[in-house]
C-alpha cells in the first residue's frame, strides 16, 4: 500500500484522538461467541461508561477490540445483524469490511421506520433524533434497515459516529480489509440505547493502519432525555422512567451477506452456507441517479450537478432523494446551489 496513504489514515486517527483523549476502563461481562468462533457482541459493562461533558466519545481497554482470534484470522467479507428482541431493540451489527460492499444505490427512504425509543420532536428547529445506522451508509449501503437502524441524537450521529466512519471507509477505500462491529448498549430495561461500543481492525497489516474500541454516548447538548422512553426536554434533568422491561440480552443473529462462512448465535439454525443467503444490495443494484446529494462530513446538501460535489471525497457522499428526510437528518442545504 501507498506510504503516504497509510499515514494520512494514522493520521486522521490521532487527530481525533488529540480532540478527544479520554480513556475509560470498562469492567465487562463475557462475550457472546457464536458457533463459528466469531464474536458477537464486545465485552459490555453493568453501566454505560463516562463520558465527561463536551466530549464525543471515550476510549475502551485501551483502544484494543474484543475481537477473538477467528475473527482477526477470516478475512473474507459478511455482515450479519442481531434480530431485534420483544421490545424492538437492535443489537450488535457485526461484518467484515471490504471496498465491494461500498453502495452505489441511492439511500432508501426508511422514514416507516420507528426504532426502539423513536420519540421525534424539534429543538430550536432541528429535529433531535436521526435514524441512526449501526454499520455506516457509506459502508454497505442501508443493509437491512429495521436491523441496522436505532434511535440517536443529530449530535452522537454526526459528530461521534461518522467521523469514525469515515475513518473506516477511507481505510477500505485503500484496499484493505476491517472487521468492524457497533454493539448499542441500553441500560437495565431502556429502550433507547445509552450509547454505542464501536470496534474496528484493519486485518492485513494487523491494525497498523486502523485499530480502535470506543464508546460513544447516545446525548445532546442541551437536551435531556429519557432513556426508559425516548421523551426529552430542554434543560438538564429529566426524570428517568423505570419500564420493568427485561434488561436487553443478545438475540439471534441472521447473516445479510456471506462470502463463506459458517455460524450464527441460535446453533440450531442452518449455517450460512447451508441456507440461502444473498447477496447485499450494495452488490447487486446498479448506480441510480440521485436528485441530491448529503455530504456527511460537512453536514450540508447539495444538487447532484452542484459545483460543490466535485470537490467532496467519495466516502463523504449520500445520494438521497427525499429532500424532508434529509432535513429530518438535520442537514442543512447548500448555499450555492440552494437545493429545495
């Protein structure tokens, strides 16, 4: 690989690691392992790490993934997603990463989607919650979105999980291949997760170029929210409802795409390669022209032929052509091309 590629990558990481350097320590619970060897879930805590205010994240076990040596040693791609439990929560998205599963297809219109905790409403005329993926758009398209979807702030969205993201996509992007998992985690029987864990690892050189595990808190400033419902209100203090909902435990998973592989959580399903599993639609669907398109590292977006979109690196671009979902995202439009 390009050296001065490797290093832009190295560098982008510490970059964000100088911004925000917090490390917390997390006494875990056992890893959920499937029947495969690989894991499921990362080791998770009783309670969501501390986050200290006007930060976006905090750094896990010293940066080091849960990842089991199956999962380091398997480098061909699949994406597997947990099955939502009785209360409709999402669990941890898991996948091999490569440049093929990148999207070509314009992003879905998944606004009939309600996850768990969906409680819409503006503040100072932005809404509060996006659909938030668990494995970025920019990574393998929507995937299945009633999976790979869950309730979280414009703030953990755009400023905590896409820049890191990004990270991932751009490391692919180079030609090589990550394993990459987002586990939310939701305290006692909440329905809206207190945070994400998310882990990646570049496989081929052994995490030299992209290696991190962190948490990143599911909030907004200036907001309070109740993580037993979802309900929020301005301030600082919200009382936060007890649901008597069991507390969320790993459900089965179900694989969306596999090159080869075996396995799964519920061990008296078929195997992957005994059942039929396709591939992503990432894979198959042509390019589709799009009316607009969102650049997720500035947060603004444009016209598909506005000027501004030359000038964006291909993992910064959404094509979408819903214009009130991506205000609904908090996207803003852009200036020059003043898209309607």
């Amino acid at each position: 690989m390009n050296i001065f590629r490797k290093l832009n990558l190295v560098k982008i990481f510490i970059l964000i690691s100088l911004l925000f350097p917090t490390v917390s320590s997390v006494m875990a619970q056992d890893q959920v392992i499937d029947s495969a060897g690989f894991s499921v879930t990362t080791q998770l805590p009783e309670k969501s790490p501390v986050v200290s205010e006007g930060e976006l994240y905090t750094v896990i076990n010293d940066n080091i993934p849960y990842f089991t040596d199956k999962d380091l040693t398997d480098s061909d791609p699949w994406i597997e997603f947990s099955l939502l439990d009785e209360y409709r929560r999402v669990g941890a998205a898991n996948a091999v990463l490569t440049s093929d599963l990148m999207p070509t297809q314009v992003r879905e219109n998944v606004s009939n989607i309600q996850p768990s905790g969906w409680q819409q409403v503006k503040y100072n005329n932005q809404y509060l919650y996006n659909r938030s993926h668990l494995i970025g758009f920019q990574l393998i398209g929507d995937g299945n979105p009633e999976l790979n979807l869950m309730t979280g702030t414009r703030e953990f969205n755009a400023d905590g999980m896409i820049p890191f993201e990004n990270f991932v996509a751009m490391t692919i992007e180079s030609g090589l291949t990550v394993r990459y998992r987002v586990t939310p985690f939701y305290e006692a029987g909440n329905v809206l997760a207190s945070g994400v864990f998310m882990e990646g690892f570049s496989l081929e050189d052994n995490g030299e170029s992209l290696e991190f595990n962190i948490y990143i808190p599911n909030r907004q400033s200036g907001i309070a929210i109740d993580y037993g419902t979802g309900l929020s209100i301005e301030g600082s203090e919200i009382t936060q409802t007890v649901t008597g909902n069991s507390a969320y435990k790993p459900t089965e998973t179900t694989l969306y795409y596999s090159y080869n592989r075996d396995g799964s959580l519920n061990a008296d399903e078929p195997t992957a390669t005994q059942s039929l599993v396709s591939e992503p639609q990432t894979v198959e669907e042509p390019p589709v022209a799009a009316t607009y398109i969102v650049n997720t590292n500035t947060g603004k977006f444009h016209y598909a032929d506005c000027s501004s979109v030359n000038d964006m690196a291909e993992h910064n671009k959404m094509p979408m052509n819903d214009y009130d979902q991506i205000i609904s995202m908090g996207y803003v439009p852009c200036k020059r091309c003043n898209p309607r």
